[in-house]
C-alpha cells in the first residue's frame, strides 16, 4: 500500500454481489480507482511500465484462490482433491455464496460447505460439542482493520443459529492506528517545530510505523515508533508506553461497547445471559479491547487462546477435517446453520389497522 497504493487492492470480499448503493460507498474510499458499469465491478490498476491494467472483481477473486489453491498443492499430495469449508461473512447472500463456492471450484477446490464466519470462530474451540437441552448462547467479536462484527449465536442440539448480527463498518483497527499516528505527528511537531502533516507521503510512512508500534504494544509495555525521511529528510522516533498508547484509545472503546448493547438489546438479552465471548479479527490483540469486552460481559468466559487472526481459519480447518473424516477427536458437525432475520416482520390488516407482529426479529429462515 505505501509503494503502490494505485496498484493496490483491497477489501474485494466486501466487493462480492455488493449492491449498487454499497459500491459506490466502496469506490468513493477505494484509493484504488474502482469502476462500476453494467452491475460489475472493474479495478484499474497502475502496473508501473506496463501502465494501467483493467481487473474485474470476479477475476482478483479468482486471483486470490489460485494463490490458495498454490499453497495447498505445495504442502499436498499431487492426487488430493483439496476439500476446503469456506467462511463468509454472515451478511452475505445466497447469491453473493454461489459466486464464492463457483470460483473456489473452478480453481480446483471441492468445497464441502461454506460456513459463516462467527460459526467458524465457535468451531475453532470445540463448542457445542456436548449434547445439551438447554440453549447456549455464544457472541462472536471479530473487530478488523476497517470493521467491526458482532454477531450472536444459539447452539441447541447441534444446530448453530445465529440470532443476530450488527456491523459496525466505521469502527476498526485503523482508527487505532490513526490515533497513535497523530500522537507520534503531535510529538515529532513538538520536537522539530514543523508540522509533518502537510506531507501525505510522510503520513503514510507514520501510519505504517504506528501499525507496527501497535502490534509491538500488544504484548509489550514500551514500542518505538520509527519511519525515515517522513518531512524533508527528517526522521521520526517516538517511544510511546501501553499506558499512554491506551489513554489515547478512550473514545474508541466507548464505541467498541456500543454493538455489543445494539446485540444485545434487539435480542432482548442481558449481558449476564451470555455463555462465552470469542474474540477474532487482529484488532482484538489491543490488551485494551479485550479488558473492555471483557467487563462488559462480565459473567461470560472470554476465549482467545487461539490467534484473533487465524481463529476463523482453524475452525473452517476443523469442520473440513470431521466431514473428510481425519479427525475422530472431534464431534461438532454444523448440520444447521441458520440465517436468521435481522429485522421483524409486521402485517397490517387492513389501512386503517394497527401493524401487528408477525415473525419476530433473529427466527430463523428455514431452508
């Protein structure tokens, strides 16, 4: 992204069968220039001295599965079909699924199922394993670079429902790094007495730096955030302690609270009624993120013994192994995972009647 932002492509699953109202938003914060025509999506991609290539969504896809499919054939036997489960966010549609598991086969996976992903994070710590007549309710906190997740899942008899869901796509990791970088910018002002600012390259650089500042205060007290030549050849150094990176992060932990209660509230559910909290998404490494989530769900068993960045991955892993039948220590088989709406249904009788009720938010759609 710093050597070729024009160059660069990202957040193409959020691409994927987006409606026309979600990918203008898209190419609006694309730096990229994104191009929408005839309800497809085309990147044009500057290549340096080959200039500038066109790339449809549906081939940067495909792209991103032969580098997969690569991968698995370099650790695998030359004869293995590849079975994969493949996670998608639970927001997307059976359209936007039968694209995903079209290009995943043509590469030359055989996929198996495709999972949603806060399932896929239930999976990878064995939940729901144990027969049980009482449900259990589980909430998936997956906080990325540019969104946050939450979503809430019932577990009854094997079956994985998830009862609700709220995205929150102006809350992630990035504001955290933005606010550390404009520490470090405020500090490197007070130092050198120019503002680095007004050098958009200079600020990339500080961005980079504090990216990798805040994975070193993840399991560090102190970090050092370093980058070169960031304003007419002046370098930047600024040590920064957890205690100050965290006091810089108050306002954006009031907001990481915020769709846990929205869950919580239109699933008519208190705090005190939920089992387990699985954290997910790189954000979750900030030590201030999970203490928050933490205390807000005070009465919950917080599980993030497993990579925040990998948990959705081994849970997919895990319920590909069980239905290729490699792995007899393992029990849990998603034979329902249910979409369930996310918005209640109401009738009204007559035009002067009263909207009644009738099918609440988070039941599920039956398929």
């Amino acid at each position: 992204m710093l050597r070729n932002p024009t160059g660069t492509i990202c957040r193409i699953k959020s691409v994927v069968g987006a409606s026309e109202e979600d990918l203008k938003l898209l190419a609006e914060q694309s730096v990229c220039k994104m191009v929408c025509e005839g309800g497809r999506v085309r990147f044009e991609v500057s290549s340096g001295e080959n200039g500038r290539q066109m790339h449809y969504s549906e081939d940067v896809l495909r792209y991103l599965f032969d580098k997969m499919f690569e991968i698995a054939s370099s650790r695998g036997d030359s004869n293995d079909s590849f079975p994969v489960v493949v996670t998608v966010p639970p927001t997307f549609t059976e359209e936007q699924r039968k694209i995903i598991r079209i290009i995943a086969t043509k590469v030359g996976f055989k996929v198996l199922r495709i999972v949603n992903e806060p399932t896929a994070a239930v999976l990878a710590y064995h939940l729901g394993s144990r027969p049980s007549t009482t449900p259990c309710r589980y909430v998936v906190y997956r906080m990325g670079g540019s969104t946050t997740d939450v979503t809430l899942i019932k577990v009854l008899g094997g079956a994985y429902s998830l009862e609700s869901h709220v995205t929150r796509s102006d809350l992630g990791g990035k504001l955290i790094t933005k606010e550390l970088a404009e520490h470090c910018a405020t500090e490197f002002q007070r130092q050198m007495r120019v503002d680095m600012r007004e050098s958009r390259r200079g600020m990339a650089k500080l961005m980079n730096a504090a990216e990798t500042a805040k994975h070193v205060l993840s399991t560090l007290e102190t970090a050092q955030c370093f980058a070169e030549s960031v304003y007419e050849g002046l370098d930047l150094s600024v040590n920064v302690s957890r205690a100050r990176f965290e006091s810089l992060l108050g306002p954006i932990i009031s907001r990481c609270i915020e769709p846990l209660q929205e869950i919580l509230t239109k699933a008519s559910l208190t705090p005190n009624d939920i089992h387990k909290v699985v954290l997910c998404g790189g954000s979750c490494r900030v030590q201030k993120v999970r203490r928050a989530v933490a205390a807000y769900l005070s009465q919950a068993d917080i599980l993030d013994s497993k990579s925040p960045d990998e948990v959705i991955a081994l849970g997919a892993a895990a319920q590909a192994a069980l239905l290729c039948g490699r792995n007899s220590q393992q029990d849990v088989l998603v034979r329902c995972s249910a979409p369930c709406l996310s918005k209640g249904i109401y009738i009204k009788p007559s035009k002067n009647g009263t909207l009644t009720l009738a099918i609440p938010s988070g039941t599920a759609v039956p398929t």
